[in-house]
C-alpha cells in the first residue's frame, strides 16, 4: 500500500493486550506563527464551504494531534490549542467543509437572507 507522503503507517505490538495496532499520522501543515498560518490555511476556495466566525463563545471538540494523542475538549477562546502530551500548538482554522447531502435529514438549519 502507498500511502500519501503527509502519513506515516506506525505498526506497534502491545504486549500487555497481545495485539497488534496499527495507525496513521497527519504530518499537518506548519507555520512560524499565526500570520503565516492563516496564509495557508484551507481557504476552500471556489468549493463549498463555511466560515466559524470566532467570538470567543464555548466550544466542544474531539483534537487529534499528530503525535497520536488525542482528547476532548470544552472550553472557551479556543483559537489556538496545544498538545498536553508533545506541546505541539495549532491555529483553529475557522474554515469548515460543505459536504453536500442527497438526501435531506429531518433536522437542518435554513439559511436565511440577511
């Protein structure tokens, strides 16, 4: 199998369970600073997308790091994270894919005209 050159396929024992794991990391984008971050964020530019207007409220979301740990979170001003296990910090990108649905489930939000 070839796997994209952003992944790495780690093949770990556990002794303890006497299993097997296997997993792939997202080597991610990398930038010096937030400037330089926003400057190659996804934009999803000419695809459908939305844009998080960042306001400072709560939010709640499953982080998934490239060191492999990964954990939940609640908090508030969440735009920027670091990583509790390899201090890694990241930019919250406030872009978000559209994925269009053929079939319409039964609760949505409409969007309206200002």
């Amino acid at each position: 199998m070839k796997l994209n050159e952003n992944y790495k396929n780690l093949d770990l024992y556990d002794d303890d369970r006497k299993v097997w794991k296997c997993r792939k990391l997202y080597a991610g984008k990398k930038a010096k600073n937030i400037k330089e971050a926003r400057k190659i964020q996804e934009t999803y530019k000419n695809k459908p997308h939305a844009w998080t207007q960042w306001k400072g409220t709560n939010i709640c979301m499953d982080v998934h790091c490239k060191c492999g740990y990964h954990s939940h979170l609640d908090a508030s001003f969440a735009y920027h994270i670091k990583c509790h296990k390899c201090g890694t910090v990241y930019l919250c990108n406030g872009h978000i894919e559209l994925i269009e649905l053929e079939e319409e489930p039964e609760d949505f939000v409409c969007i309206t005209e200002d």
